[in-house]
C-alpha cells in the first residue's frame, strides 16, 4: 500500500512538471492530475483509518 503511495505521488509530480512546462495544457491533462490527487487522498485516508489504534477492539 505504501508502494502504491509513492508511485501516485510521483506520477502527480510528473503530471505537475509537465503542466508547468506547456505553454498550453489540455483539459485531459488537469482531469488526469486530478484523478491522481483523488486518489492518492483516498489511499491516505484508508492507511490513516487502518493504522489508527489497531488494539482497539471498536475500530
């Protein structure tokens, strides 16, 4: 989970270079780091949830 992590959060950083670097970007390009972002939140929140107190037995 962690593996994948870091492969979106790379992947976003290179969409972001590229973005940075056109003179004109496409919408495609914005949608795409935006799917990224969503899901690179989505992971996050899922680590948060199963790393938050595993012992507890109401999680």
């Amino acid at each position: 989970m962690q593996e994948k992590l870091r492969i979106l959060k790379l992947k976003k950083a290179r969409l972001w270079s590229d973005i940075e670097s056109l003179a004109e970007v496409n919408d495609s390009m914005f949608l795409t780091f935006g799917k990224t972002e969503a899901e690179i939140m989505k992971l996050e929140k899922y680590i948060i949830r199963d790393t938050i107190n595993p012992l507890d037995e109401n999680n």
